[in-house]
C-alpha cells in the first residue's frame, strides 16, 4: 500500500508561481504605457480635429455670406455670429456651437465697414497655429455699404 502519488514538489510550484508574477506585472506594465501613449495620441488628434472644424465652419460662413462685420470680439454674418472669447461660440439661426480653442490674438481688415481678412491665432498643444480666411466682396457689395 505504499503507492506514490505523482505531484509537483513545493519548490516546482513556487518556481511556476515567482515566473506566472514576472509575466503579469511585465504584461501591466506593456499595457499601461500602451494607455498612456493611447490617451496622448487621442488628444492629439481630438485637438486637430477640433481646429479642423473651426477653420471648415468658418471658411464656409465666409465664403456664403454676402456681408462680414466684426465689432466688440463679434465675428457677424449673415444670420451667423462668432463670438471670441475663452472659447470660440458660433451661433447659426439659433444653434450653438462650441469650438475648444483658446484664441490668442484675433486681428482683422476692413474695407469700410465690411471686413476682408480675419487672422486667428490659437494653440495646437505646444504650437502655434496661425489661420487666416479672406472674403472677396463684388463692387455692387461694396458700394451698398459705403452708402450706408
């Protein structure tokens, strides 16, 4: 009745126990840099996309409005208002947009009291991103609101 029962000896499972720990915190440590990369790249590209749609949004306003003013950090078009400010606010007929952008110099010409060129300055990050739109306007334009 002496039989032998075949097991692991203590000194096997605490070899397989001391490798199976090395393989886990390896395989944490791979996953929270992998996290950390991840939520970097993610707000890069959530900051890209966010002065893509400002500069698609406002690049279409100027090109299909017939007039473009600017008083008191008011971009006004027709029936479109930009206000500047810690955020940049759109409001198109009643709708409000928001755009995350911190704006840190605005500057603009006008040509009487219809503006030609906006030059928007923001933050992309570290870096400085410089935008500029430009409205053409027709001589009946503008000698509507010279009359004015």
């Amino acid at each position: 009745m002496n039989r032998r029962i075949s097991s692991f000896t203590l000194i096997e499972v605490l070899i397989a126990m001391v490798l199976s720990v090395l393989v886990i915190g390896f395989s944490l440590q791979v996953f929270s840099y992998f996290k950390k990369q991840y939520s970097w790249i993610k707000l890069q590209t959530d900051s890209i996309l966010e002065v893509n749609r400002f500069e698609f949004a406002l690049n279409s306003d100027f090109e299909s409005s017939q007039f473009i003013h600017y008083q008191n950090n008011q971009l006004l078009m027709d029936g479109v208002s930009y206000h500047f400010g810690s955020e940049i606010v759109r409001t198109s007929f009643g709708f409000v947009d928001t755009f995350n952008l911190r704006v840190i110099a605005l500057s603009h010409d006008q040509l009487s009291p219809l503006l030609t060129q906006l030059n928007v300055e923001t933050t992309l990050g570290s870096d400085t991103i410089f935008i500029s739109f430009f409205k053409e306007y027709d001589a009946q334009t503008i000698m509507k609101y010279e009359k004015k």
